[in-house]
C-alpha cells in the first residue's frame, strides 16, 4: 500500500504541486513587479470570482463557466475516441447561429419555438462536425487539419448573415434581431444566472455516464487507445467515428444555443469566437487527462481565473492581464505532459518491438 502510495504521490500528484508552484511563484513575481499588496491581490481574486454583492461575481463565474464547461464535453467526448476535433469553435458558432435565426423566422408557441431552436442548434454543430469526419474518411484530411479549417467558413457565414439579410440596422452593431422575449431562458429566483447551467450539469451528467457505463462509450474509448487494435477485433471504427463527431458537435451547438437565449438573446458576431470557450475547453479537458468527472471542475477553474483576475485589478491594481499570464504557464505544463506521455509511449513501442 505504501509503495502504491508513493508512486502515486510521485507519478500523478507531483506535476501538480509543481505546476501549482509555478503558479504562485510567478504570481508572486508579479505581484512585486506592480508593487502590490499580495494579500489584497488574492482576497480580490476570490472576491472577483466568487463573491459581490447579492453573489454577482459568483454569477459571472458560473455564467462563463457554463460556456467553457460545455465546450470542454464536446471536446472530451470526441477526444477520448481518439478523434482530434479542434473544431469547436466552428461548430459553437453553426449552433448559435442557427439557433438564433429559428427563433427569429419560426412562428409559434413560445416554448415550442425555444425546443426547436434549440434543437435547431444542436443539429446545426452536429453537421458542421459530421462534415470534418466525411472529409477525413472519405477524402483523406486528416481531421485536426479539416475540423480546424472548418472553423473559418462559418465564421465568415455568420459575419455575412448578421451584417446583411439578418441585420438588426437600427441598433448599428453587427448582430441579428433579438429572439422572441418569451423564449429567453429565465433567471434564477435573485441570482443573474440563467437556467441555461442546467442543460450543461445535465449534459455533464450524460457524459460521465456515457464514457463509463455504455457500450458505446467503451467502443470509443477502444479506439481512442488505439483505432488498429479496435478495426481488428471488428468494432464499425467509421460509424463509431461519425456518431461520436456527431455528438460532439451537437453539445458544441447547444452552448451555442444556451448563449443566444441566456445572455446575449441575440446572435452578435464574434461573441462566440472572441472569449475563446472553445480553445479554454480543450485547455480544460488535457488539464485533467480527459477524465470525465474532472472535467466541469477544469472548466470552472478557468473561468473563475478569469472572472477573479479583473477583481484582482479592482482590489489591488494588478493588470489582469495576468489571468493569461497564469493560463501560459497551465498551457506549457499540459504540453509538457502531452509530449512526455507521446514520447514514453514511442519508447515503450520501440522496446516492445525490439523485444519481438
């Protein structure tokens, strides 16, 4: 038990300590580069990212947290299948877009139009998703080049509709008409924090028990370790990689579709694309080794570094430029792992193959 101990403490814990270490240590750094108060400077952060008045920081936080959140599933879950899709961005912009614009054109029930939208929205993401696999399985573009390049058309796409045809003119911003009042999606009692989470606790939810419990999930996460042995015991790897882009898409349209009827009610280009949800969610996701149930903590991680940097500026002066500073360092540590763990694996093949 010991000994299982200590390699735990010496494998899995101590790169955390230390990333956590660099952590502080530049903070530190910082905080005396400004000549500002440390205390001040990290009572301000918890402040910015949990407290204010009537909790509206704590609101902040979770709000920005939903985005990231969500966008950190549908990385995860096509990650695991060993599936590469960097192109969330594309298809959180096709699921908000879409979404938006059923709200707007389709008449009806208030209720009926929201689930369509909605709906709407999802499908859209799962699409643009299902498009990067058909270019990867059936014309050879390797799917991190082709989901990536994806991300750009849609954008121009959404650029032009709410610019032109779809405009709202007299507001004189780039962004389409606001959806029907009655769709947006309602506050909690006192609490500026739409119930727009819930979609993303119970798609949390889903997540964890479909990478643990489900066939299908196994399957995926087969050929996320190694998609030659899953094509050889004779699992269906084409349709099992369609299905899964398809479902890491639909979840990226529908934080789209959370961020048209919770907080903007509107599409306005470039609020999808500028906070940068979807690249702070595969951030979020190598973090904690694509591990289902770390995986909303990760996402909450770095949006309350956010939210508690700017009360870092207000309480001490400390630029809060310096939440990217700390989000550097995160990214060089999860490099770091990510390589080390590819090139132990090469070593491991390379001595396997030698002992043949």
């Amino acid at each position: 038990m010991s000994g299982r101990a200590e390699r735990l403490m010496s494998g899995d814990l101590l790169p955390w300590i230390v990333m956590l270490a660099w952590i502080l240590a530049i903070l530190f750094g910082l905080m005396l580069l400004v000549g500002a108060n440390f205390g001040e400077a990290l009572s301000g952060f918890f402040n910015g990212a949990f407290g204010g008045r009537r909790m509206a920081y704590l609101a902040a936080t979770l709000s920005r947290a939903t985005l990231i959140v969500g966008m950190a599933l549908s990385v995860m879950i096509s990650f695991r299948a060993g599936l590469f899709n960097i192109g969330g961005e594309g298809q959180l912009v096709a699921g908000g877009l879409v979404s938006a614009l059923v709200a707007i054109l389709l008449p009806g029930p208030p209720l009926v139009v929201l689930v369509a939208a909605i709906l709407a929205g999802m499908a859209a993401g799962a699409l643009w998703a299902l498009l990067a696999g058909v270019l990867y399985l059936y014309v050879g573009v390797p799917l991190l080049v082709g989901s990536l390049l994806l991300n750009f058309p849609i954008r121009y796409i959404a650029s032009y509709l709410v610019a032109h045809p779809f405009r709202d003119v007299p507001s004189g911003m780039l962004q389409s008409h606001l959806v029907p009042e009655a769709t947006w999606l309602a506050y909690f009692p006192g609490f500026r924090l739409d119930i727009g989470i819930l979609f993303i606790v119970a798609t949390s939810i889903f997540a964890i028990v479909y990478s643990h419990t489900t066939v299908h999930g196994y399957q995926a996460r087969l050929n996320g370790l190694s998609a030659d042995f899953a094509r050889t015991v004779g699992l269906p790897v084409r349709k099992l990689t369609l299905q899964t882009l398809a479902m890491s898409g639909a979840i990226a349209g529908l934080v789209g579709a959370i961020a048209v009827f919770g907080m903007h009610h509107r599409y306005i280009d470039g609020m999808l694309v500028q906070p940068l949800y979807a690249w702070t969610g595969i951030i979020a996701v190598l973090l904690v080794g694509m591990i289902p149930w770390l995986v909303p903590l990760s996402g909450l991680f770095f949006a309350a570094l956010q939210t508690g940097a700017a009360g870092m500026e207000r309480a001490a002066g400390v630029p809060k430029e310096i939440a990217l500073v700390m989000q550097a360092v995160i990214i060089l540590f999860v490099a770091s792992r990510v390589s080390g763990a590819i090139l132990s694996a090469r070593s491991s093949g390379t001595r396997g193959g030698d002992d043949v």
